[in-house]
C-alpha cells in the first residue's frame, strides 16, 4: 500500500462550501460535479447557498478501483467538514435540542438522470425528530421523520414504496381519515412505528437511527449509483465515460414545507422551449424537494406575464411573495451573467428567507438554444464565435424538419403544456418497453404516459414524441424530451390512459392503442391522425447565425443529390457543390427504366448503342437541370455504379410485362437476368468494372454532361465545372483507360459545339486497394472523393445490409464504439483515409480532396475531416447546415 496511500493521502477528498466562501468553484467540474461546483461557485459569489461539503468524483473512482473500498483520511475530511457546516449553521448533527438535517445529492460532471434519488431530511432519529418538533412543531416534525423512513428506506435500502403506502392508507381507513392532513402528530408517531417494523420484517435488520450510521449508508447508495443499469444506458446514450465517477453532496436542510410562508421552484432565466428573455418557471408554496418535478400537485408560475400566458388562476410568486420575487430575479440575473448563459435554478423558500440550492447551464431545445446564442451575441454577452459554439450541430436536425402546416385541420384530442417543440406522428404506446420494440422495428411511436420516470429513458429515445398526463413545464418528461429533441406535451389532464384495457380517453372520445396521432409539441396539443407538415424557417436567426458559422470555417460543404429539387433543398441549405451525384437514380424514372433495360439485355454492342442513344437526351437534360441550379458551383457526377441487375425486373408479372415491352420471351428475359445473377454484388461487376466491359455506357453519360454543361454555358452565362468521377477504381490502369475515353468525348464535344469549358476526372476511393495504391492513382486523378459508405464495408469487411444482426452486440460489448456506417471508424477507415490523403497530395499537391458517404453529415465524422485538411465533406440536403455547422465548430475548437 506504502506508496500509493501516501500518494491518495496529499489529496483532497472532501471541499466545502457555505456563508460566502466555499474550497471548490465553477472550473472544477471534473473533480466536484456540476452540482458540487457550482454550489461552491454560488457560495463564493455571496448567494444564499445553505452551507455542505462535496466528496469528489476522485473518491467513486478511487472506490472502484480498490475493491469497493473508501480512500484512507476520507472519514477524517468528512467529520471535519460536517463540523464546519455546525459552525457555520449552528446546529449539530445528531443533536437533541437543535438537531442539523442534511440532504445528500449525487452529482457527476453532466447531469445525469438515472442516478440515485436526493434524500432529504437525513440527520432524524427518535432524538433529534424531538429537536426539529421543538423548532418546527410536532406534527410538521414526526411527518418529516416518516417521510425520510420512507424516502431513505426506498433510496437507500430499496424498501419499494408501496410497502409504506398500504400501511398509510390502512391506517387512514381505520381512522376514518380522507386526506394525509387529517393526520395527527400521534397518528404519525404510530406510522412511524409500523414503517420501522415493516423495514426490520423486510431487511431483517431494524432502520439506522444512527445519523452517522444513515450518512455513511446514503454516500454509499450514490456511489453505488452510479453503476446502476439506468446510469449505464445514460452514459451509453450520452457518450459518458464510466470513469468520470459521481460525487455527492451532503448539505445542510431548508425547508420550504413549513407553512405558507414557504416555497420550493425552479425556474429557468429564458424560456428553455422558445428561447424568449422572460423569468421561466414554477412553484408550490409549502412544499419541499421534487414536488414540483414530480407532478403530484399542479405547480403555479413564478411572475405574472407566465401566468398570463398560461392563462392560470394561481397566483404567482410575484404577487404571493413579492420580496422574495424580487431577490430572485436580482440572483438570476446575477448567475446569468456570471455564467453568460441561460440558468437552470433550484431554489427554496424557508419562512420567507429564500436559499439557492442549485444552478447549471439550462437544457433548452434547438429553437431556444438558436435564439439565446443570436440574443446574447447582440446583447454583447457573448461574442459570435461564442454563439456559434452554443448550438450543437447534432441539434440543428430540430430546426430543419417539419411543423405542422399552419393551415391543416386540426381534429383535438387533448390540450396540454407545450414541453417540448416540433411535431411527430405515431402510433401510441404506453409501455417504454414496447416503444423501444416497435421503433426498434422501424415504426414511428409516440409514448404516452400518466408520467415519466428515469425508467422510461429508452422508451423516451425509440418514441418519435411523448404525451403525459401529469406533471408540468419542468417535469421529468419536460426536460429529457428537450433534451432528446423530442416533441412533448404535458400535463393533458383530462387524458384518461387505461393501459389494461388499451385504450385512451379524453372529452367523451376513446382511443385505441396503436391509433396513429399527431403530437404537436409547441401548442400543446395531440391530434386525430396524420396531420400535414411544413418546412421550416431558414432566415432570421437561423441564418444568421449560419452567416457566423460560415465565417468561422475552413471545411466546404456539398451535398449528395441528383433529382433538381433536392440539388435546389440544397442549395437552400447553404450547399457549396455537388459532391455526388450518383447517375443511376436518373434511369429507375418510370419513362427511362425500359430504355436501361433494353439496353442490359441488348444481344450486342450495337443493341446497346441504339438503347444509349435514346438515354443520351434524357441524361443531358438531368445534367442541364442541375448545372442550371448550381449554377458556377462545382459538380461531382459518378458514372454508371451499381451492377446491372438492380434494374431488372424481380416479380414473374413484371417479368412478362418487361418481356412484352422488350420483345423478347420470358425464358429468354429469364437467361439473361440469371446471367447477370451473382452471388456477391457488392463486390461483383460494378463501379468502373461496367465502364470497362461496356465503354459505350460510360461514353455516352460522359458526353450528355459535356453537352449539357456548354449548353448551359452557353444560355446562362455561368461556367459549370463538370467534375467527372470514377466509381470503384483499385488500380491506375483501370482509371488511365477510363479517363482517357473521357478526355476524348470531351474533345469531340468541345470541338463539334466550338465551346470548351473546365472539367475534371478523378475517382472515388472505396477500395483498400485504392488507398494503398493512392500516390499513383493520383497521377491520373485530379480529385479524391472518399466514398466511405463502401470503404467503410470494403475495409471491416461488413456488408452494411447485413451488419444488423451482429452490429448492436459489437456496439455493446464496446468492439465497435459507433455504429461504423454512421460514425467514421477513425482508426480503421479514418487512417486510410489520411494515408490516401498523404499519399495523393505528396504526388498532386493541389490534389482536390473530401468525402461523400454517409459520414458527411455525422458531426464527429464531419470534425475528422476537417483534422485531416480535407477540402470538404459532401452529405445529404437536410445534414448541410449540420455539416457546416460542425466544420465551424472543427475550426473554432482547434
Ligand atoms: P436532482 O439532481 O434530481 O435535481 P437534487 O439533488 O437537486 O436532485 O435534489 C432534489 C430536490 O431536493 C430538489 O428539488 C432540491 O431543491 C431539493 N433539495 C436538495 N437539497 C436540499 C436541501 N439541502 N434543502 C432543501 N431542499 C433540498
Ligand atoms: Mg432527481
Ligand atoms: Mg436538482
């Protein structure tokens, strides 16, 4: 041990915080949690922050690695600071007459659902409950006391709750008692005896009434936490490493239940949903803890224009407690400028004193998250690169889908609290687990629920949208759907789900499970059926903050597309290029498909001629098309991929039907199309491999984009630069023989229409081979594009369609972190890649390079590509401002 524990003993396990001052502060993140450091950063700014003591993320760690075992001195910091927080409170743990209460909180760097619950009131045993009924008053302090059993028995000992329920409600029908108010301090006394009994029959060992005995037990239950299986599928979903390791924050109590003079809230200092600079937030007077997250009582609005606009007929906490109002905008506006962005506040009211017990950055959807960063740049809280930062480009994916068109009918089932933005249709589920089992299936879903619970994480993450019935603004279901970008209303009332007999009801009508509704996250609402959707809005904020970004970055964006009106999406997306326009999607219209399949089944060269000749003017008219749309950006056509057989016809009638069309028999249509059968496509006769048995193919698409490029030219005045590309290429060869019939049909049209125009051959890197033989290739090639969609199966040999039945066991056992075909596989395919880059450049230093697979419009793909100074990524229309988004952060972040 000699080294080590010398080594742990120089640490700091335990920082406390409290009456101005406080060990810890806001950078310590790692170390205190986001909760512990920011408790240390309110106490140092002179906030009303109750006095505690954080044990850092260091001591989990140092927990797990030594066999469940505490670092040695971590009793002696914790005695210390508990005595520090006595000094500073005046009360003393486990005294008689002025007994200190404490609560302990779990709290990691990221806030993280799934860990233990808060327990409150720690410190009451048959000693000091007689301290807090001196203070408080009898009844307030033995309800207190049956409360913590119940919470710390449920916590920490995981005594399920409806052990202690059954022994209320029997006690209250014995008593003849309707409501938990008619209890009397002695009712709760024998409560409290039955609670104890009820534990003791269940553990077989009687309730710690030692305080010492119930902290120790409580810090243990939040490190064991965080090894729970909710915390690990959070941090699977999150990208959270284990390692981080929780702390825990013990405390010292205020109560907001002690009468009307008292309040718990949370509030938010913008609107978390809209983004709109107003005091955003709730409270219940008398009551304490999570009451207000929970959804047990309906939460009122904290200042008057909220209550307004929510129509509510409470009184908010402007006018039931105008001072204590007041102090609290005062300490928002403080924090908001301390931290210079939106706060997410904890907040509770003793006796009209009011304590700050929590502060962090507000989760907000991708609309607030645009608002605030455009808001705070102009409000010079921020400056424009700082806003850019503040959207995550995976979030942007929010904005860019559909709402409900303005105009649609709307047949209402039910109205609730707008939680969560955007609009779904679904089928709705009621259970998380089926959720996840239909999404899983592919079928959209939308989770309803009386409410949720950290349970539900992953039946929230399948649902396309998520309705409960209770709870307000900021309950459970709130804040994760915001988080997840998911659509949610909550709260709808007068929604009745009966999941036993699987219907829903509301107002009279009744529904079944599996009934398909549109949710409408920002009214509010859950619609009969499948409503109409509209695109969204691209100006204002949006763009301007695009502007920012754009500015910001060195990495170009383009798009992959072919057909004109997703080339014109876009380019209204910001794209700079065409980096792929695949051919072949052209030839599966409905007028060319019999003219590309009596072109495969040509007995002969000349067949096939007379078939191309007939393409050649629908091809040129596509590319007319799209060099008129991008007018002088430049455009990346692939010739001819995919092997043949993808455009013959499966179905005996089709078969008929295209033998009919093509003049030929069925038996013969049959011959041919097994001829073409094989047994491996994917690595079969395709890519380049047709332009070398079948020239004339590759011949006549070269000369319809030729064509079609100075006929534009020529009506537009643009100058389109056609960059030719070459699918599939392993060798120099296969390229040098292709390019060269390139370069002649170039030739030709140049010199039959008198105009010559710029334009480029390269390839498209999807082989190993390719990369490995990159230095040479690029002699011929004037660009790279990576198709990392095949170099991704060429290189893990995994067939993308197939990858399903073994991907989500090798994403679990961590073999491959991402799902490969969505997230680069950097250390595989990425090193390829880099070494391709290295390769070519050194032989074509103004080698143009970048990528078009699917990884294009993945952030963390788009952040590699940067790294290696590619010249861009090119990804599908809705992914493009993501991509930019995320080249701006890449450049920024360096
Ligand atoms: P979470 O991480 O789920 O937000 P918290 O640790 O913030 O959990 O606590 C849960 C609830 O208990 C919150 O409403 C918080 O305000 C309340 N709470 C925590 N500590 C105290 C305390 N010392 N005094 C009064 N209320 C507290
Ligand atoms: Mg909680
Ligand atoms: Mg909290």
């Amino acid at each position: 041990m000699g080294d080590t524990a010398q080594q742990m003993s120089k640490e700091q396990w335990v920082y406390s915080f409290g009456g101005g001052s406080a060990d810890g502060n806001t950078s310590m993140k790692n170390l205190l949690g986001g909760k512990g450091a920011n408790l240390a950063e309110m106490a140092r700014l002179g906030l009303p922050v109750p006095p505690g003591f954080t044990i850092t993320t260091a001591v989990c760690t140092a927990y797990y690695d030594n066999g469940e075992t505490y670092p040695g001195g971590l009793d002696a910091e914790v005695d210390a600071a508990l005595k520090a927080v006595e000094a500073e409170t005046g009360k003393s743990f486990g005294d008689a007459d002025n007994p200190l209460l404490v609560s302990v909180r779990s709290g990691a760097r990221a806030s993280m659902p799934g860990m233990m619950d808060t327990v409150l009131n720690l410190g009451l045993s048959e000693i000091t409950v007689q301290g807090l009924a001196k203070k408080a008053g009898e009844r307030f302090a033995y309800d207190s006391y049956r409360r913590f059993i119940q919470m710390y028995s449920n916590v920490v000992l995981g005594v399920k709750h409806d052990v202690f329920e059954h022994i209320l409600d029997d006690y209250k029908e014995r008593q003849d008692y309707q409501l938990d108010t008619e209890m009397t301090a002695d009712d709760w006394k024998e409560i409290i005896v039955q609670y104890k009994a009820a534990v003791k029959k269940q553990l077989g060992k009687p309730f710690p009434d030692d305080p010492r005995e119930q902290l120790w037990g409580a810090i243990t239950a939040v490190f064991g936490s965080w090894m729970n299986d909710r915390a690990i599928l959070y941090r699977k979903l999150n990208d959270i490493p284990a390692e981080w390791g929780t702390a825990v924050n013990v405390q010292s109590m205020v109560f907001g239940n002690m009468g009307d003079t008292s309040a718990t809230g949370v509030a938010f200092t913008r609107d978390p949903s809209t983004g709109e600079k107003t005091f955003y937030g709730e409270f219940l007077i008398n009551a304490q803890g999570e009451d207000v997250v929970a959804g047990i009582r309906t939460p009122a609005p904290i200042s008057r224009s909220r209550a307004d606009a929510l129509g509510s007929d409470e009184a908010p906490l402007e006018e039931a407690m105008p001072k204590v109002y007041e102090e609290l905008v005062e300490v928002a506006n403080t924090l908001e400028s301390h931290y210079r962005d939106m706060q997410d506040i904890e907040f509770t009211v003793e006796d009209n004193k009011l304590y700050m017990l929590q502060t962090r950055n507000g989760k907000r959807t991708a609309a607030a998250a645009l608002k605030i960063a455009v808001d705070m740049a102009s409000e010079g809280l921020i400056n424009e690169e700082e806003a850019v930062l503040r959207l995550m480009p995976g979030q942007l994916d929010q904005l860019l889908h559909p709402t409900i068109a303005p105009d649609a009918k709307r047949d209402v089932i039910v109205k609730g609290l707008p939680a969560s933005p955007g609009a779904a249709v679904g089928k709705v589920v009621f259970d998380s687990d089926e959720a996840a089992e239909l999404a899983e299936k592919g079928e959209d879903v939308i989770l309803m629920r009386v409410e949720t619970s950290p349970e539900d994480i992953h039946g929230m993450h399948a649902a396309r949208a998520i309705v409960t019935s209770r709870g307000g603004m900021t309950s459970h279901a709130a804040v994760v759907a915001r988080g997840m970008g998911r659509p949610c209303v909550c709260g709808a009332g007068t929604l009745q789900i009966d999941p036993a007999k699987g219907v829903f009801r509301s107002g009279g009508r009744e529904f079944k499970k599996g009934d398909v509704v549109t949710i409408d996250g920002a009214e509010g609402e859950v619609l009969v059926g499948a409503i109409d959707m509209v695109q969204p809005d691209l100006s204002g904020d949006f763009g301007k903050l695009m502007e920012w970004a754009d500015r910001a970055r060195r990495l170009k964006v383009r798009t992959n597309a072919e057909t004109p009106a997703d080339v014109e999406t876009a380019k209204n997306f910001g794209a700079e290029g065409i980096g792929l326009c695949r051919t072949e999607h052209m030839f599966f219209d409905a007028e060319r498909i019999p003219v590309v399949r009596s072109m495969i089944l040509a007995e002969d060269k000349k067949g096939r001629e007379a078939a191309l000749s007939k393409l050649l003017p629908m091809q040129r008219g596509d590319f007319a098309e799209i060099f008129r749309i991008m007018e002088d950006r430049p455009c990346t056509i692939r010739l001819l991929d995919p092997p043949l057989h993808e455009f013959l016809p499966h179905s005996e009638d089709e078969m008929a039907e295209v033998a009919k069309s093509a003049g030929v028999s069925v038996d013969t249509l049959k011959r041919q199309a097994n001829e073409l059968h094989e047994s491996n496509p994917m690595l079969g006769h395709r890519g380049c491999r047709l332009g070398i048995t079948y020239p004339e193919i590759y011949e006549m698409q070269a000369r319809a984009i030729f064509e079609a490029a100075v006929q534009v030219a020529k009506e537009t005045g643009y100058k389109p630069v056609p960059e030719v590309m070459i699918p599939l290429v392993a060798t120099q060869k296969e390229l040098d023989i292709l390019k060269a019939k390139v370069d002649a049909t170039a030739k030709a049209v140049f010199s039959e229409t008198g105009t010559e125009l710029e334009y480029l051959v390269g390839t498209m890197i999807e082989l190993p081979r390719a990369c490995l033989q990159a230095g040479k290739i690029a002699e011929s090639a004037a660009f790279f594009s990576f198709g990392t969609n095949d170099l991704t199966q060429t290189t893990l040999g995994i067939s993308r369609d197939d990858a399903a039945r073994f991907l989500k066991a090798y994403e679990e056992q961590g073999i491959y972190e991402k799902d490969p075909f969505v997230t680069l596989d950097q250390t595989g395919v990425g090193e390829l890649v880099q070494m391709a880059a290295e390769r070519g450049r050194k032989t074509r230093p103004d080698i143009k390079l970048g990528i078009c697979g699917e990884h294009g419009g993945d952030p963390a793909s788009v952040m590699f590509c940067d790294s290696l100074g590619l010249d861009y990524v090119s990804c599908s229309p809705y992914r493009v401002p993501i991509a930019r988004l995320a080249a701006a952060h890449a450049a920024l972040n360096k």
